[in-house]
C-alpha cells in the first residue's frame, strides 16, 4: 500500500508513518529511488494492535523449458514479485532456469538449494508446483521442510496450456529409457521414439477433431 492510504487507515500522519518505518514497528519494503511500500497485512496487524510480525525471507522460483519462453518466464518473475509484495514478504533472490523440470543439474535449482541448506530462505514461492519439478515434488517439498523452509504454490495447479511442455517432457522421458534399453545410437531407440511422437500427433489430432 502507497504510504497515503497507510496514514488515511490508521488515521496517522506520514511523519508517524516514517518514525514507525524507522524504528521498526511497522514493517515496509524499499522500492526505487528511495520510496516505500507498506503489505496490507502489516496495517491490518497495526489496527488490530497485534505485534510485530517475524519477517519472512521468500526466494522466488521461475521457470521455462526453453529460451522462446522468455517472455513466460518474466510473467512469472512479474506476477510472484507482485505476490510476495502483497504478503509482507521480503524477497532475498529472484532465481531463474531455462530448462526441462526433468533435469536436476539445473544452475538456479541449485543455488535454490543452497539458500535452503544453509537457512537463509523461510519460504520457496513458485507459480505453480511443475515449475519446481516436473516430478517427485513431494521429496523436495520434504527436503526443505528439514531446514524450516516452505514451498507456497501461489496459482495451485498447472494451466492447460502448459500442454505442449509437458509433451516434450514426455518424449524426454521415453528417449531416456529406449537410450537404456536399446542404446543411444541404435535404430530401435530412434525407431520406438519416432513412433511415440507420432502417436501423440494423432492423438493431439483427435482431441482437435472432437
């Protein structure tokens, strides 16, 4: 909230409103060229006269499989910075990956982990739960909770139209496991990837017709 409509619903004067700043008893966030901010739950808690609440260090988490997302990927940062704003929550990095939420040698995903282990993060907040992982999200969301770390999915399930990622993940997977069974190179691996990219063509091509 813009410190105006701080003061008009506490009934206070901005120069109560910067001392409070200053001395802490009501928390704000920075922006640019010195101006600042107040969470709405921060003058809810002032009205109701409840303490000073624990500041939450929030990381925010943002994906996409490939660079022609890029634009996707900002929306994410844009919308979980609103979001984390709204909360009261302070924001120590904006982490970004561009790759499949298959892998697990992704550069941000580490650095994530990093900030978990050695507990300078209260809450992971991230679009939606496949941005993390595109499976086993329940071991992480584990794994962070031995470090008193939370995952906050702030949209709840992935959209439909998401589709056509979660297909790529799909051929990645199955080009993983014939590599296993018949070889990386060999002519059975290309030729059962190739037929199960062409059954979700047709596949694709029926739910269109119907």
């Amino acid at each position: 909230m813009r410190p105006k409509e701080v003061c008009q619903r506490l009934g206070i004067s901005y120069s109560t409103l910067s001392r409070w700043v200053r001395e802490g008893r009501i928390r704000a966030i920075r922006t640019a060229g010195g101006k600042f901010r107040v969470p709405e739950s921060e003058v809810r808690r002032i009205a109701e006269g409840l303490p000073i609440s624990k500041e939450i260090r929030a990381i925010i988490y943002a994906r996409v499989s490939s660079s022609d997302q890029r634009s996707d990927l900002e929306r994410q940062v844009e919308y979980l910075t609103q979001y984390c704003s709204s909360k009261g929550y302070r924001v120590v990095d904006v982490i970004t990956d561009v790759a499949s939420g298959l892998k697990t040698d992704r550069k941000g995903l580490a650095k994530l982990f990093n900030y978990v282990v050695n507990r300078q993060v209260d809450v992971v907040v991230v679009t939606y739960r496949d941005r993390l992982t595109r499976f086993g999200f329940e071991y992480l969301e584990y794994f962070f909770k031995q470090y008193g770390v939370r995952v906050e999915i702030a949209l709840g399930e992935e959209p439909k139209d998401s589709h056509q990622e979660l297909v790529e993940d799909l051929i990645e997977i199955v080009t993983s496991f014939a590599g296993k069974l018949y070889g990386m190179r060999s002519h059975r691996k290309k030729k059962l990837v190739e037929g199960f990219k062409k059954l979700l063509e047709e596949v694709e091509k029926s739910e269109r017709g119907s």
